[in-house]
C-alpha cells in the first residue's frame, strides 16, 4: 500500500513520535512532537519546548506520526529512534530549553534530546528511514470495499495508532498502549481494551500485548488503576470492560490457552470491584467520587458529567451494566477452562444484577435507566448515555430495549444531529458542549452498537455506525485528526468545544479537546472492518 495519496492533510495537532513497533520507546525522555496551530511547523513537547519553524505553508504532504514529506519530496523528516528526528531541508529549529539539542550540516538537521544525543545519526540516510517507518502502515490489508475518504481517515488510524505504542518498560513488561502521547502519555485501563480491539484486525500481537500489559500493573488483591505507567499508578479503577475486550480477541484469534492463563486474574479483578464499591452492601456498584468540581468522577472515565455534580454516591447504570457483562462473559471463560462451579456463580452473579438494575435504577414512567442516589433515596433525573449501557449486558426486557431505542430517535432527548450525546437536550440546565456534559464520544457510542446487536437492533447499530464514522471523516479531512469528542448538535467543531470548563489551550493542553486521540481511531478500525457488527 502507497502511503502518498492517503496520509495528505496537515492540521494542527497532530503527534509525532517514535513507536514501540520500530524500537525501544523511552517514557521520560523520549522526544514527541505535535504540528504546531496556525503556522507551519512542529511544536517540541517532550522531553522540554521548542519549535521547528518551515519556510511556507505545506504542499503535497504525506504526514504519519514518525515521518512526513512535503513540498515535492523538497522537505523529509523522521525518527531515528526514541531520543532522534532527522529533517532533511529547509527548516529551523528554536530550543525553548537545554532539553534538546540540535545539529545542522548542510541540507541537514538533526534534532535529539540532550541526554542521549549522537550527532553521528546526522549522517543517516533520510529516504531509508522513511522507508523503514512506513514499512508497518503499508503491510496492514484493508477490506476491499474500502475506498476513497473512508480509506485516508483508515490509514490516518493505523499510523495514529502505531505512535501510541510503548515498548516495555519498568513495571509494564509487555508492549502497552497509551491515549494519546501527549498531553495523557499514560496507560489507562479501558482505553487500553478499546486499543486492543482495533488493533485484534490487523496486528494480533500487539492486541493481546495491550492486554496483558493492564495486568502487569494489577495489584496483590486484584485492584487494576485506571491509570498507569512504567514507575507508578493511581489509587482509583476505571470501567470494568477487559473480558469484554477478552472475548472480542478471542472471537476473532480463538486461543484457550489465553483465555485460561488470564481467567484468574479477571476473576481477581472483578471481584475486587464487588467488595469494594457497593458501599450500601445493596448488591450494586457506586463509583468512587472526587472533591474535584470538575472531575467529580474520573473513575467512571466521564470525569465531568452531570450526573456527578451531587458530588453523592449513586448506584451507577454504566458501573452496574459493565458488572453484568463481566460476569456473563467470565461464565463463559469458567466454562473453556473447566471450572464448572464458577460457572455458576458468574451466571447467578450476572442474574443478579441484571434484576438490580431493573429494580432500582429503570423508571418506566421515562422510559430510561437512571443511577440512584444513594443519600437522596431517588433516582437522579439526568437522562445520560450511561441510561444506554444496560443494554450491552441484557439486563433489559424487549419492551424495555424498545422504549431505549425511542429515545435514541427522540429529537428531545438523544435524537440529536450527531448522536449519542452524552446529556439529553431536555437536560437544559445540565448540559454544556463540555466533554461528558452533552457532547458525543465514540466509546459510548461504540457500545451502544454492541447492545443494539443484542437485541437485533442491527439496523439501528448499522445506522449509529455510520454516523459516527461519517463524522470522524468529516472532521478528519478538515483538522487531520481525530478527536476526543465531538458537538452533539453538529454546530461547534471540536477545536472549539469547552474541556473541564474552559477552552484555553494557551493555558493547559487540557482545556481543549484532545487531538489524535486514541479510542476514537481504534474503535473507528473496528467499525470500519465491521468488527462489532459480524463481517469480521
């Protein structure tokens, strides 16, 4: 597969870095760069700042994460390895500190960080590194029926996700994978599962790498962080999705052998989370909340929604759901590895549930699924995407699946131009275009097709994929990126939605929507190759 043609549009925000699938990767000191707003060059981020500054503005441009060329082959740049980037033509390069470090000779520069730099890697040859980085992207097959836009936005994923691969490191001991290499670095629990099952289509290996990577960090008594890296982790968990992303690998790459090497610590783990977190001892599951006004629960990885701001423990709809498709799914593993008795347990664990959701958390006046505050004795009356997720876990009857699919039509509620927004248009009050408080993320949206599968909704889940791929595309040709979330109402485009309250990227790359952002483009691969819906 050509690379040119495919990888053509040069928008700000875009990362560049070295990726684990070429060498070794290094998470403190390894050089990133990101193409910088409102001027041509490349911002330096990692391991300190500075610019590199091109004469023009880019033309005939092939740009992946560890190369690019332009201007008619005029100016060449890539990774030599983690701590080098050899450019090859007009440029210039400003260091903001003595972090990196950089050499010119002739038509050459070479750029490294000051504390592994080599200035005889000048001498490399440009068109072999070239060569050399796009030599994983070209061996990735596509389906056939692939062309055109949906074929740049694919090959804009794959080279997105090559770069957020690490090499093994410290405590992480297998390849792992991280978000998005700047500003979050990381690895994070179900973004890692949502890694794997893009990459399950095309690159087995490094899918069961980013499995096994999460449970390098799990703790003695199974607790698994919702965010990790080589020397430390935090104290909270993330959504319980991994036997999930498990089953989804196994489906495609049937091994028993992984399956029963890994049985035990996703039992460890999921039962870490039933004795802690059912803080009531009712049988479901409450999030762990923050004093953090803007992220009351980032443990439920919807850090800002409206639904935390009670800042009150709640019986969560999505926590409970992904609950009860562990267990269904762990019922299944009991059985490959010969464990009749759990089995029973996961299917009388699974059952249990279920009935809970439908007894505390459905109100059929609504029609949804809504958490129950535990302090005010009632149901929240926020309407958001996590009302969707007992779907994903048949904890739903048919009828109640339909009047869910009502509200997925609904223009007052998640009918929106964009769906699934993360809170309803009828939730005024509570909704803002600020990540989890009204726009629409691909993960949640990538789940719902999942439990629109289950009840054989699948026209419905094909529609929903198409929206949502369509609208990564669009916004792909016109930034080159993908996004962290996206405008429920299709009138602010991603660059300009609020982030934890602000739009201020002057201020903190966190007070904007990430770019290149990870899920987005592993779950777009599997929507793409039709992996949810049965192609594949």
């Amino acid at each position: 597969m050509k690379v040119k043609n495919i990888l053509n549009v040069w928008g700000a925000g875009q990362l560049l870095a070295f990726s684990g699938v070429d060498g070794k990767t290094d998470y403190n000191d390894g050089l990133l760069m990101r193409t910088s707003a409102g001027s041509s060059g490349l911002d330096i981020k990692l391991p300190g700042a500075g610019k590199i500054k091109f004469t023009g503005k880019p033309s005939d441009i092939v740009l992946a994460g560890d190369f690019f060329i332009f201007n008619s082959g005029k100016v060449k740049g890539a990774f030599i390895d983690a701590h080098h980037f050899l450019i090859e033509g007009d440029c210039t390069i400003d260091h903001t500190d003595n972090s990196t470090i950089s050499l010119r000779i002739g038509n050459k520069a070479l750029l490294g960080t000051n504390k592994f730099f080599n200035p005889a890697l000048i001498g490399k040859d440009i068109d072999s590194l070239i060569s050399a980085r796009a030599k994983w992207i070209r061996s990735i097959s596509i389906p056939k029926e692939i062309s055109g836009k949906r074929k740049r936005t694919l090959f804009k994923a794959f080279s997105q996700m090559k770069t957020q691969v690490y090499s093994p490191e410290g405590v992480i001991r297998h390849y792992w994978t991280t978000p998005d290499r700047w500003p979050h670095r990381q690895m994070w629990l179900w973004d890692s599962v949502f890694h794997a099952i893009g990459f399950r289509h095309f690159d087995i290996r490094l899918a069961r790498e980013a499995i096994l990577a999460i449970f390098d960090t799990q703790k003695k008594d199974g607790m698994i962080c919702h965010m990790m890296n080589p020397s430390s982790s935090s104290n909270v968990t993330q959504p319980p999705v991994i036997a999930l992303g498990v089953k989804l690998l196994n489906d495609s790459h049937p091994s028993p052998k992984w399956i029963k090497s890994l049985y035990p610590k996703l039992k460890k783990y999921i039962e870490w989370d039933l004795a802690n977190r059912d803080t009531d001892g009712a049988g479901l599951c409450e999030w762990f909340i923050e004093g953090n006004v803007n992220c009351r629960c980032g443990e439920s990885g919807m850090d800002n929604s409206s639904r935390f701001d009670c800042a009150a423990p709640l019986d969560a709809t999505d926590f409970n759901a992904y609950l009860a498709m562990e267990c269904e799914i762990l019922a299944e593993f009991a059985k490959i590895c010969g464990k009749g008795k759990d089995v029973g347990l996961w299917k009388k664990r699974h059952a249990n549930i279920c009935r809970l959701i439908n007894e505390r958390l459905w109100s059929e006046k609504k029609g949804f699924y809504f958490d129950y505050n535990l302090n005010d004795k009632k149901l929240s009356d926020i309407y958001a995407v996590s009302g969707f997720m007992p779907l994903i876990c048949g904890a739903a009857s048919k009828q109640q699946a339909e009047k869910l699919v009502a509200h997925m039509r609904n223009p007052r509620t998640f009918g929106t131009p964009f769906r699934i927004p993360s809170v309803a248009k009828c939730n005024g009050k509570e909704y803002s275009k600020d990540m989890w408080r009204g726009p629409t993320w691909i993960s949640t949206n990538w789940l719902i097709i999942l439990g629109l599968k289950r009840y054989g909704y699948i026209a419905e889940a094909k529609r929903l994929a198409d929206e949502t791929m369509k609208e990564i595309e669009d916004q792909y040709m016109k930034y080159g990126t993908f996004f962290e979330f996206y405008d429920d109402r299709k009138k602010v485009d991603p660059p300009k939605l609020l982030r934890k309250g602000q739009n201020a990227p002057e201020k903190s790359p966190y007070h904007q929507v990430i770019m290149d952002y990870g899920w987005t483009a592993t779950l777009y691969v599997d929507l793409a190759f039709k992996g949810l819906l049965g192609s594949k």
